[in-house]
C-alpha cells in the first residue's frame, strides 16, 4: 500500500509548523554589520595601499615565497608518481 501526502504551505509556515526559528532578524542584522565594515575598508583600495599589503617589502620576501612554491610543486611531483 502507498499513501501520498501533499502539503501546500509556504516556507514561513512550514518553519512555525516545525518549530524552527525565525533568523531573517538575525541575518538581517549580520548583513548589516558586514556592509558596514566593507564599506569602512572601501579606503584599503587604493593602488598603494594594495602593493604595500600583498607585495613584500624586499627580496627576502620574494626567496620565501619561491621557497614556498618550489616546496609546493616539489611535493605535488611526488604525489603523482
């Protein structure tokens, strides 16, 4: 025997009916926060400010970070065979 059950309720329903919360305050709120934060750090975007954070300061910077990629490549070569 097979018995089928339809039922036509919207989201919002269907959540009191299963006794979940409400979050759409709370996402609402989180969102907020987060606007205004990317909107306080929209300044960070200019050229200089974007060199000086992501580029390093001298040469050292530049032989850890082919270190790091030669170690990289050199262990994804060895995983491979």
């Amino acid at each position: 025997m097979k018995v089928t059950i339809d039922i036509d309720c919207s989201p919002e329903e269907a959540r009191a009916f299963m006794g979940l919360p409400d979050v759409a305050p709370m996402q609402k709120a989180v969102m907020d926060k987060m606007q205004e934060e990317m909107l306080s750090k929209m300044t960070m975007l200019d050229a200089e400010t974007m060199f000086k954070t992501w580029l390093p300061n001298s040469t050292e910077g530049f032989e850890s970070m082919q270190k790091f990629w030669g170690q990289m490549a050199g262990s994804m070569g060895s995983k491979g065979k």
